[in-house]
C-alpha cells in the first residue's frame, strides 16, 4: 500500500496535477484493483539497484551466467548480444 502511495504521488507530480483530480483518482483506482503493483513495483526498484551496483563489474563467467538466467528463468543471451 506504501508503494502504491509513492506511485501515485508520483505520477501526479509529473503530470501537475493534484491528487484529488479526476486523472489521479483514476491512477489511484488502477492501483487499488491491481493488487500485484506493490510486488511488480518492488521488484523493479530491486533490480534497478541490482543493475546500479553491477554497473562496471567484470562480466560474470559463462556457468554463473548460465545459472542467473535458469534461475530468473529468462533465455540465456547469445555471445553477440554480450558483446553489445
């Protein structure tokens, strides 16, 4: 619910609106019937840490890379898509 919050305090600020306007009720509704947004939010600020914090690392070796991507179950890139 905390996330939501933030979110929609958020949104509104960008659109300059205030949060009792119809377009940031209608934000508010989205995110009161999506009970997964707090997750989905969570998850995102996450991996941007993640990718803040190994941003400039060595590239990982290949078996540590193979078991991130099974883990996180997404397709292993291919070599030239390391290279980019």
């Amino acid at each position: 619910m905390k996330i939501q919050k933030e979110v929609l305090n958020r949104v509104c600020e960008y659109l300059g609106l205030d949060l009792d306007s119809e377009p940031c009720r209608q934000v508010q509704n989205y995110l009161n019937s999506n009970p997964n947004c707090d997750v989905f939010v969570d998850n995102l600020k996450k991996t941007v840490q993640i990718y803040k914090v190994t941003e400039g690392c060595e590239e990982l070796p290949d078996d540590v890379c193979r078991k991130l991507f099974t883990n996180l179950k997404l397709n292993e890139p291919k070599p030239s898509d390391k290279e980019k």
